[in-house]
C-alpha cells in the first residue's frame, strides 16, 4: 500500500458548530473524501470531505452543516457521527478539531474533546468505544479521556465492528486485527493487501488500492475475493438486508457506485433528483 498517500456559525452555545442558513449543492463534492456513512434504513449516503459533509443521494448533492475539514470519520452502531480534523470558514472550533459529534445526521456538530491536540486521520467506534489515530493510536471507553493503545500500529484506516470490540486496521505492510477494541492487535494471516475496510454487524468488508473486493464472514479472520470497481477507491460502507445480502457503497474521486449481491457487482449510485 505504499502508493497510498494520506490526505457560518450562529450565537448559539459556545462550541457547538451551526449549520450555514440555507443548504449549497453541487453535482458531486469537489474536495478530498475522508469518509462515508450509510443509513441503513433509507440508504442515505453521507460522505465526509475536506469542504465538509454532503449527501450524495440527492443529485445535485447537498451539503450539510458548517465547512469542516472532516479527516477521520466514524458512525456509532446509535448513528451518532463521530470525526475529526480541521475547521472552515464561519466555525468557531480550535485548530485542530479534535473529537467532534453530530447526532442529528451532520446538520451540527459538539466538541467532546482533545480539541487543538488531535487530529484523527483515522476513526472506528466499537461497542467499547472509539480508536483513532493522530500518529498515534489512541483508545477512549468514554470518548472524552484517550490512553496510547498497549500496541501502537501505523494504522491508515480503522473500522469497527458494533458488537464484539473487533477492530480491522489497514497498514502499508498488510491488515491487522484486534479483539480489545484497539488496545492490542495482530497480524491477519493470508489477508489481502486492503486499503479500506468496512463493517455491517459480523461481515467485514474491505478494498483494494486498485479497485478489488474482499468479503469476511467472520469478523476479519479470512477473506474471499469478489468483484471490482472502477476507479481508485476513496471510502466504503455497507449494510446487510433482511436476508443477510451485502450491500457495498464504494466512493471514488468522480462517483459512488453500489453492490446489491455481496460486493460481486456494481453499478453507478442512483440518487434521487
């Protein structure tokens, strides 16, 4: 993985960051993507940029809330958006951001802590709390005290499972996997060289740097290969249906494209007008 490379308020109470007056749109966001979030009750799919966070069902997109420099970005098995980064024009936030939430889908966001000591590249929440790394790796059971992980890993993506404590980390020498919601970690024997990884309750998903996925059935354990996209992937999400089908939003520079068959195929994002 070596080719990858890391990339107006209102008087209201101090700290929390208000949502511009009225929503801008575009055809697709322009800047970085850091992130994805899927609902899986409406399939409303939310991507975290640098210019800030955008709902991509809707055609034109829809920005949502401040400007916000969203780097690390994570959803609570709750819902809750959890990130990280740098402010924008018209927030009142230090630089950086630290650990910032939203309950309320993005339209605003709460500091909860680490504000002007951290910002997160990388962000997982478990059922024990969050991980995130800001060079390092941090670990929180209450998101608001941080302790140096017991193993610190070089982690380029995290990804958390909702039950269990598993987190999956992808690093330039190869997938890692922790059983302690991030205080430890090990090597995954065989595992494919992933760039992202994603969950929906015990299945894990993961992508390659160019393009290819892989499916686990087993929390991260073992991996089979299944189809690709086009293009150089930049996010990935995914829910399960009533039977237990995958179904994998992969975003790119240019697009989101959707699996409904377990990541064998896909096709362009079919968003709303």
């Amino acid at each position: 993985m070596g080719s990858v490379l890391l990339t107006a308020c209102s008087a209201t109470t101090p700290g929390t960051v208000e949502p511009p007056a009225a929503p801008t749109s575009s055809d697709y966001p322009t800047g970085h993507i850091h992130g994805m979030s899927v609902d899986p009750g409406t399939n409303r799919v939310l991507l975290a940029t640098h210019d800030g966070l955008f709902d991509v069902s809707r055609k034109p997109a829809v920005k949502i809330g401040p400007t916000i420099d969203l780097m690390g970005f994570t959803t609570a098995g709750d819902g809750t958006l959890f990130a990280s980064g740098h402010p924008g024009p018209g927030t009142n936030l230090p630089n950086p951001v630290g650990l910032i939430q939203s309950s309320d889908a993005g339209q605003t966001w709460e500091p909860v802590s680490r504000q002007g000591e951290s910002d997160f590249h990388a962000l997982a929440a478990t059922d024990d709390g969050l991980v995130g790394h800001d060079g390092r790796l941090l670990v929180s059971t209450n998101k608001e005290q941080w302790e140096p992980a017991t193993t610190d890993i070089p982690a380029y993506n995290l990804a958390g499972a909702s039950t269990g404590g598993v987190v999956l980390a992808t690093t330039e020498d190869g997938l890692l996997r922790s059983t302690d919601s991030g205080r430890t970690w090990a090597d995954v024997p065989g595992s494919p060289l992933l760039m992202f990884t994603t969950f929906s309750g015990d299945d894990a998903v993961g992508i390659t740097p160019d393009g290819r996925i892989h499916t686990s059935n087993d929390a991260g354990i073992s991996w089979q290969a299944r189809g690709t996209i086009d293009g150089e992937p930049a996010a990935i999400a995914a829910t399960s249906t009533n039977d237990g089908t995958l179904r994998v939003w992969v975003a790119t520079g240019t697009g989101v494209q959707v699996s409904t068959d377990n990541g064998q195929s896909f096709t362009a994002l079919a968003a709303a007008t």
